[in-house]
C-alpha cells in the first residue's frame, strides 16, 4: 500500500512536470507563431528565424559578428531589416534623421537602454532621460567649443610629439624595431583623454605600458554582450545581478571609484593653473547655482570622457593607418599633402589641417569602410514613428549602425574598395551616385557626440605627424590586420606591426 502510495506521488510529479513542459513548449510555439505572422512587425522583410526567436542577435552579439551579419541581411533584403522580434535595423540616411535628428515638432526617439552599448546607466548625459540630459548638455557644451578646443591643442600636440619622439628614439637605436600600432594608438588616445579630464596621463606612451583601465576596458567589452543577452533572459539577469553583488565585485567597484576621485581631487588643487583641459571649464562653473553640476554628476561626466573618448579615436587612427598603408597611391597622396603642406613639424596645426582636402577625404573614407562605433546604438520607439519611410509601431528598438549603413551597395558603389576619391569635388564618374548624407560619424541630433570635434583634432594631428616625419610599412601578417576583427561593444583589434624610417 505505501510503496502504491510513493509511485502515486512519484508519477504525479512526473506528470506535473512533463504537463509543465508541455504548456512552456505550447506556449512558446504559439509565441513564436504570433511573431512571425500576427506580429505588429510582422510586414518587414527579415528570416523567419530572427522574427521568431531572440536568440539570433544574441548569438551574434557573442561572436562578436553582428556588423558583418547585418551588411549581408541589407545587402539581401533592402534599407530595412528585421533582426529581432522587437529590432528593425536601417540603412537609409533619411533614418538617421528620422532616428537620432531634431524635431521641433515631436520629442526625440528615447534611448533603448535593453538594446543599449551596456554602460553603465549612472553615466551622466550618455544615461540621461531628454529632460536631465539637456540640462547636463548646456551645462559641459562650453568644454568642448571651438575656442576650448584651440586651448586644448598644445596638450593634444605634446602627447601626439611624445609618441613620433618615442619612435624617433627607438629606430634610431635599432633601424629594425617594428611597433604595434593598434597598441600605441590605445596608449596615445588614454593618455591625452585622461589628461584632458584629471589632468595627468597613464604615460602609457612613453612606457610601452597598458594600463589597468585598458585593460579593463577590453577585459569589460567581452562582457557586454552577455549583459544584453540577460535582458532577454531572466535567470541570466538574476545570476549576473548576484554577481555583481558579492564582496569581491563591490570591491572592485569601490576601488575604481576611489582612483577616480583621488584623480579628482589632485586635479581640483590644482585649480585655474592647470594646463587648458575639459576640467578648466567645468569646474569653474561648480556650486554657482542650483542649477550647477554637483560633485557626483562631475565625476560620473569624467567617467563618461574617459569612457566615451578613449577607445574610438584609437580605433579609427589604427583603421586610416591600415587603409593608407595598404594602399599605395592612397599613401603617397596623403603624404605629398601634408609634407608639401608644412615646412616643419611644428608648423603643424588643426586649422591648417581641416583644411587639406585629402587628409579629409581620407578620414571620412574610412568611417565609411570601417567605423569603429559598430555597435548598434539603439533608440525605442514610444509610438507609432515613420521612419526612412515606413511606418514602425511602438515599443521597437531601431537603429541605423554607422558601420553598416557605410558598407551597402544601395549607398555606395564598390562599398568594399577603399576609395577616398569619393569625398573629392573631382569625384570619378563611378561614385556620383554615392549618398554622401548616409556618412554621420558622429550621429546627428541632440545627442551626437560632444568630443567630435577634439577627435577630428586627436587623428588628423597624429596623422599629419607620423606621415611629416616617417616612412611607414606593414610588417608580415600585419597585412591582413582588418580580416576578421570582432566587433564586442568595440572592436577587438589584433596586434598591427608597422616599421618606420625617418624620411
Ligand atoms: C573617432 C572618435 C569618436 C567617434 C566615432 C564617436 C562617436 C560617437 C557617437 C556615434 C555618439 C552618439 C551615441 C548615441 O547615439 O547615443 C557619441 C556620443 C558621445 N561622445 Fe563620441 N565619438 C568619438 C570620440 C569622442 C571623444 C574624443 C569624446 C571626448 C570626450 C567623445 C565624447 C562623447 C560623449 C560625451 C557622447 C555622449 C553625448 C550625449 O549623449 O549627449 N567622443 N560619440
């Protein structure tokens, strides 16, 4: 009777859970059923399997060849795709607008922090609702004009000097030493960033050596994807939110922000007879009024510098380096016009250089090719928006990715072939028909990047520099440096050896 009794029970469990099973996978089937065909998205073009399951993006977002899976569903299906259930991403230019531009008429499309780049969301400004954000916005905008910038450049300058005087000092010793470029370029970008924001650099440039940040950074990007992909996952969520809740992360964390504030400080005693720098102006302004940014929202705006403004100019310096030197007239173009353009180094200045035409072409040639901001930075909507055209329902996450939008044919002609040619008023026939609105590096809109401007500034000085004083050469596998990068919130770039001589 008992051992009846224990098989009962041991069956019912059975029988609940197989129940259990059974009601997840009906209940699945007809929500994925609903997606594809009954779905408010269910009209745009996409596979049926990205319609119906999330885990596509996910995947992709962890391999890290989301980029180069989205140039190919564009190239297939047209300026619009659906990626996910809730995602529709565009390459048209009138999406830009539609996405990320001002409207007087209607508010801006909000951020989607569930599809987001996973920052932290304390960022100030990056993190920020419109409301908080255009307050913080007017509150730094002055950090970042053009008369800052023109105090900023002898900082910028001295940085970029130290890193064409290390080379100097090291060829001159052995002619043969090659340098990782990628390497250094990350070196150079952190330390005129943070010395831009605390007002001391990692020195990393003079040291060869990377610093915690650094390697914090890239250690962290590998880890963004995960934190997107428990957004759609609950019991990820959890497990991640417990993990970061032990002893040994909050420590970690303290300790990050104990550095921070340290750095701080040491650049508030040094007040106005600091070199010009972002803090120059920012922390005049502090405690004036009610309105004026609090200690907290200073130190959480130097995060965001440091974070925003580090990685990106070293990327896209590492990526122009590649093309150029791959491509021989390119290469020899560029370097007649800048040393053609300057007598001597020091001679060497931002204005001038903004306007040498080829130097320029160069630059938007490659964002176009190869923008290092290929993360999808998504907005959702609140209603129903049109957008490059088409009609999208509320609660989708849109984005136009700046990588992919430069990489499809319908924009471009022969979008793979590096031609700077394109952004020239002498433009070849081939490329008349190019949509030149379809390259916005820096986004458009009340949230386009604050730092364009010191960044067009950061690589078209340390460009100018490098090809003034050296001749310059891909080294072995260096040659293929491009093939195959992975793109985890940034891209993970390989190790590119470039040798040099002194002209
Ligand atoms: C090649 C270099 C860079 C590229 C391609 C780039 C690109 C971008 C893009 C596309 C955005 C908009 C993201 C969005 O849609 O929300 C952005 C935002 C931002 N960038 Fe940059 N950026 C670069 C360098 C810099 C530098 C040097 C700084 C210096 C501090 C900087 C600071 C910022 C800040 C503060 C924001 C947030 C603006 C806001 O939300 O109002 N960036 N950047």
């Amino acid at each position: 009777m008992l051992l009846d009794i224990q098989a009962l029970q041991s069956m019912s469990v059975l029988t609940v859970l197989t129940g259990i099973l059974i009601l997840y996978f009906l209940l699945s089937s007809a929500q994925r059923i609903y997606n594809i065909y009954f779905h408010p998205l269910s009209k745009f073009p996409g596979p049926w399997y990205r319609s119906a399951f999330h885990f596509p993006y996910h995947y992709e977002q962890i391999k890290g060849h989301a980029p180069h899976n989205y140039i190919k569903l564009h190239e297939k299906h047209g300026p619009v795709v659906r990626i996910g259930p809730d995602q529709l991403s565009f390459t048209c230019s009138q999406a830009y607008k539609d996405i990320y531009g001002f409207h007087s008429h209607r508010r801006q499309v909000p951020k989607d922090f569930k599809r987001f780049p996973n920052v932290p969301i304390d960022w100030p400004l990056f993190g920020s609702d419109d409301g908080e954000h255009s307050r913080l916005r007017r509150l730094v905008a002055h950090a970042f004009s053009e008369t800052a910038l023109r105090e900023q450049e002898p900082l910028i300058q001295s940085h970029i000097h130290g890193l064409v005087q290390k080379i100097r000092s090291v060829i001159d010793v052995d002619p043969e030493t090659h340098f990782d470029m990628s390497k250094y370029f990350d070196l150079l970008s952190f330390d005129i960033i943070t010395d831009l924001t605390y007002g001391e650099s990692f020195d990393g440039v003079r040291t060869g050596e990377t610093n915690q940040l650094l390697k914090d950074l890239y250690q962290g990007s590998k880890l963004n994807p995960i934190l997107l992909t428990s957004w759609d996952y609950a019991p990820l969520m959890w497990l991640l939110k417990f993990l970061f809740s032990l002893p040994k992360a909050k420590e970690l964390q303290e300790g990050e922000e104990k550095g921070q504030k340290d750095r701080m400080n040491r650049r508030r005693a040094k007040g106005t007879d600091a070199k010009k720098d972002f803090m120059s102006y920012i922390l005049v302004d502090e405690g004036k009024d009610n309105d004026s940014l609090t200690e907290n929202e200073i130190l959480g705006l130097a995060r965001l510098f440091v974070g925003a403004g580090g990685e990106e100019p070293a990327s896209m310096m590492s990526t122009i380096l590649y093309y150029l030197l791959t491509n021989p007239s390119a290469h020899d173009r560029a370097r007649k016009e800048i040393r053609d353009a300057f007598v001597s180094i020091e001679e060497i200045n931002n204005v001038k250089l903004a306007q040498l035409p080829y130097l320029g072409a160069v630059i938007s040639e490659t964002f176009r090719i190869h923008h290092s901001g290929a993360q999808r930075f998504s907005r959702r909507t609140t209603r129903t928006e049109m957008i490059g055209g088409y009609e999208v329902p509320p609660n989708t996450s849109v984005d136009v990715n700046h990588h992919v939008i430069g990489r499809v044919s319908a924009n471009y002609a022969e979008p793979t072939f590096f031609a700077p040619e394109r952004w020239l008023s002498e433009t070849l026939d081939q490329f008349k028909f190019d949509d030149k609105a379809a390259l916005q590096p820096f986004a458009t809109g009340p949230r386009a990047c604050l730092g364009k401007n010191v960044a067009y500034l950061e690589i078209r000085t340390t460009l100018a520099y490098l090809l003034w004083t050296f001749d310059m050469e891909l080294i072995g596998d260096s040659k293929d440096w491009i093939q195959g990068q992975k793109m985890k919130l940034i891209w993970h770039r390989p190790p590119m050896n470039v040798g040099f001589k002194v002209r």
